[in-house]
C-alpha cells in the first residue's frame, strides 16, 4: 500500500471518529458544559438564530391557524388547470413556495389529500366516460333496436345462424373494456406515485430557497455567528436568499423533469393537452373549486395575516441587502449590529398578538343595537395555539448545537481537529466540497437534517479554518444536501407521511430519489462555483476566518 492511500486512510478514520464522538456529544448539550459556567451555556440558547427561528415559527402557525396557506394552494390550481404534467408542475410549485415559509411537514400533510382527492375525481371521471364510449355499450344498444324490429325475422336468423358468432363477439367486446379499465388503473396508478412524490420532494427543496425555510439552514448561521463572531453578518436573510433560491428554482425543475420522465413519459401533447377540456377535466376542476368554495370569503384575520407576512418579507430583504446600506444600517447600525433579522421576526410577530381577529366595530363585536357592550374577539393568535404548534424541542436541539460549538472551541476539540485535518490541504478545494456533499446526502438518509447539520458543521468549520480555504465552500453545499432526502421513508417527515399514504413502495422512493440525490448534489456544486462565488468570494480565505484557538 502507498504512502498516499495510507494518509487517505488515516484521514478518513479520524474523520470517522470525530463524527462518533460529536454525535455523541450532541446528546448531552443541553446539560451545562463542565468547561463553561451555565450562563455561558444557557446563552447559547437564545442567540439571534433561535430568535430569527421562534419569530418565522409564529408567521407559519399563524399562516397555518388562518387556513392561508390552503386557500393560496387551491387558488394556484384553479389557475393552473388538471392536465396531468400541469398538474404535477402546480403542485410541486404550490408544495416549494408553502415550505418556503412554512414546515415542510405542514406543507406536504395539507398538499397530498387535496391531490388525491382531485386524482381520485379524475379516475372515476375518466372510467365513466370509458364505460360510455365503450363498444360493447354501442353492441348492447344495436341489439336493443334489433329486438324491437320484431320477432319473427329474429327467430327465423336464429334458427340459420347459431349464437356462437355473438357470444365470440361478448367475449372480445369485455376483454376490451377489461384492458381499457386496467389500462385507466396503471394511468392513475403511476400519477398517483409521481404526484405523491413530487410533493414530499418538492417540500424538501422548497425548505432550502429561505433562511427560515428548514431547520438545518438556521444551524448553519447559528453556527457561523459562533464559531466566525467577526463575519459581519455573511449569512442574512437577503443573501441566503440570493444564492439559495436560484438553485431552488434549477433544482426543482430538474426534478419535474425526472418525474414527468418517470411517471408520465415525453409525450407532451398528451400529457399537457390542447383544445376544448374534457368532461373529466371539468369535474376534477369542480373538485378543487368545491374545497375552494368551503373556506368562503377572505376574512379580515387572513387579510391581516397575508399583510404582516408581506412587511416581514419586506422588512428581511431590506435591512441589509449588500449592495446598499439597508435601513438597519442607516437607523440603528452604524457603530454596532443592534437590529437583525431574529429582531425584525420578534417584533412583526409581535403584531399577531395585538390585532384582532375581525374588523373593529364590523365584525359583530362593540356596541350592539341596545348599545350593550359585546366581546371582543380573540388576537389573530393566541399563546395557547402557540404553544400547541411551536416545536420546542427544535428550539432547544438548535440552541444545544451552537452550545457544542461553544464548548468544543474552549476545550480545544476544535483546534486538536484543524491540526488532524490539515493534511487535507493537498487535495483541491472543489473534490472536497464535492465529496462531503455526497457524503451528507447519504447520511441524512438515515438520520434528520438537523442531526445532520448539527453533527457536520463545527467539523467542517475546523476543517476549512486548518486548510485555509473558505468555510462557506463547504458548509454551504453540505447544509443544503443535508436537506435533500429523498430516497426512504424513515429520511424525513414529508417522506413518511407521503408513504403513509399506502400507494408507495420503498422501490419507487428508492428509484426516484437516488436520481433526485445525484441532481440536488450536482445543482449545489455547480451554484458554490458560479453564482456563490461572485457573492461570498469563496476563492480567497477570509480574514474574519482566520480565528486563533
């Protein structure tokens, strides 16, 4: 064996050990570190992070108690239309923009009844207009005609010819319309898989296009403002969104494509239509119309909630977007950062608590007709549907993350790592970042992507600090394929609950996602090296990386 493949050995089992002893680690963050007193500890919990995850955390819920986001989703389908690829693109552009802002599990529990509800309503329409089109329907009609012409040429043709001729024709005639039914069956069988699919997936890759949109990527900031004090604020809502949502949008329609490819086949005309829409176009659009019809009219609280989430888009997106100074900047941080993107989400969240839920002095509250007072209705949200909603044990799981890092920085783990790992220095930057991409694509497979992000990035953060190239050139793609499991049930969430549904097997998420897999990888890798570049300078090692043990 050569020295090379010795040092490639050595470094793979070290790297392997670090991993045991951090997973092991994360197990116990939440107990005070016995290298930090429990305030520098409990600190940790309630960094800008876990503020900016509690305040998006408060907008889905209320997004999600209004019933905001199910109206949003069956408007875009009436849009849209019930062709099959049009389907398949509506609800995998409805389920990735959903879990942009709220959980992807939110997404994919609310986005997959309402496609099998409109699946269904084709099926039947579509046997339906089978059984009537059918020949035996147009035999069974000509002998009906044929019997009322009279009975006595009847009886004499009977004599002359025997019924064998007629039955051969029965049999023929139900054959047909028995492969006709079980051709309608695997039609529906295979959308069924590919719209069911693209659900739980397309919610797993809407989550990366936000900083708030999935857990892992608000580990990574945490992280960063841990472990880089001094990045100046790299990683905000606006820059994220900037390199993550154009790799969103390549990656999402990639995957519609491997799906239509899987599902549904290339034969466009077909599968997009054209002309006049059929009767079983218009019944399943009947359908999405009915459930539309059931939420009523937009009530002020949804009016409310859709207004306070535009300010807060609005509000992340200027304070500070790069190319200018934002309004944070010019009202409050000049000298030091007092105003972050975890206090923009605070404060609007604020504002769920405060404004009523019906329209002041309209909405059957004040001064009735006796002029005796009347209740005023409850806020938009109330503490107790928070509490309910809130996944406080994620909270906690990001807080004990950034509390590791802290711990690992002041008992040296950090810097015992960097000295290990910088014999890695010879090999080039991109098959590095390329090679921990695949390798955390495969370990999220098996474990949570918070697990996965939490256990990854202090490692990598060490790693990129001792060979000196850009922590966000590894971090950056291994946070996001973190998010990218797609191939069994027990991966993610969206996945368990689309297999829950009873028409998957653990084959059709294998055969699907290991292709998405490979396309989430390739589509990261290619965002670090081009667009990514321009905007973190990720060719050069930045001072502000350039920490001291």
């Amino acid at each position: 064996m050569d020295l090379v493949s010795v040092n490639l050995t050595f470094r793979l089992i070290i790297f392997m050990v670090c991993c045991s002893f951090i997973s092991l680690s994360v197990c116990l963050s939440s107990l005070p570190m016995f290298v930090s007193v429990c305030f520098q500890v409990s600190i940790e919990y309630l960094r800008d992070s876990n503020m900016l995850f509690i305040g998006g955390l408060l907008v889905a819920i209320a997004v999600e108690h209004w019933n905001l986001h199910k109206r949003i989703s069956l408007l875009v389908l009436l849009l849209i239309g019930v062709r099959p690829s049009l389907l398949l693109i509506g609800f995998m552009s409805v389920s990735a923009f959903l879990s942009m802002w709220i959980s992807n599990t939110a997404t994919t529990a609310m986005m997959l009844p309402i496609a099998h509800a409109v699946l269904q309503q084709l099926k039947a329409t579509e046997a339906e207009a089978n059984e009537r089109e059918s020949p035996a329907a147009a035999v069974d009609s000509s002998k009906h005609m044929h019997e009322l012409t009279g009975q006595a040429g009847q009886e004499t043709t009977n004599e002359k010819h025997p019924d064998t001729k007629s039955q051969l024709e029965d049999t023929e005639y139900e054959e047909e319309v028995k492969s006709r039914r079980q051709a309608i069956e695997a039609k529906y069988e295979r959308l069924t898989k590919g719209i069911t699919l693209s659900v739980c997936y397309s919610a797993n890759i809407g989550g990366t296009a936000t900083l708030t949109g999935t857990t892992p990527n608000l580990i990574l900031k945490a992280q960063m403002d841990e472990i880089f004090p001094e990045n100046g604020d790299v990683i905000n809502f606006a820059s994220w969104f900037g390199f993550a949502f154009p790799n969103m949008v390549l990656m999402l329609v990639l995957s519609w494509l491997w799906l239509q490819f899987m599902f549904l086949g290339f034969n466009l005309k077909k599968s997009f239509g054209c002309g006049m829409k059929t009767d079983r176009d218009r019944e399943a659009y009947v359908v999405i119309k009915e459930e539309y019809l059931k939420l009523g009219r937009v009530k002020f609280a949804e009016g409310a909630v859709l207004t306070i989430f535009i300010l807060l888009v609005i509000l992340w997106f200027t304070r500070e977007p790069g190319f200018i100074d934002g309004w944070a900047t010019v009202l409050f941080n000049k000298e030091q950062t007092f105003v972050s993107d975890g206090t923009v989400a605070i404060f609007v969240s604020l504002f769920f608590f405060v404004i009523p839920s019906q329209l002041p002095r309209i909405g059957g509250y004040g001064y009735n007709d006796a002029g005796k007072m009347v209740k005023a209705p409850d806020a938009l949200l109330k503490w107790q549907v928070v509490h309910e909603r809130m996944p406080w044990n994620i909270v906690l799981l990001v807080g004990g993350g950034v509390a590791l890092a802290a711990g690992s920085e002041k008992s040296g783990l950090s810097k015992w790592l960097g000295d290990n790992l910088s014999p890695l220095e010879e090999i080039p930057p991109a098959a590095i970042s390329l090679l921990l991409s695949m390798l955390v694509a495969a370990f999220t497979e098996c474990a949570s992507n918070t697990a996965t992000t939490t256990l990854f990035l202090p490692i990598l953060a060490s790693m990129a600090t001792a060979i000196k190239i850009h922590p966000l050139y590894v971090m950056l793609p291994c946070t996001i394929t973190a998010s990218l499991a797609f191939m069994l049930p027990v991966a993610s969430a969206p996945s368990a609950i689309a297999f829950s549904f009873g028409n998957l097997k653990v084959f059709d998420m294998v055969k699907a996602g290991f292709m998405l897999n490979i396309i989430g990888v390739l589509t990261v890798t290619l965002a670090v090296n081009t667009w990514g570049n321009l905007m973190f300078n990720m060719d050069t090692f930045p001072q502000w990386a350039n920490i001291t043990h």
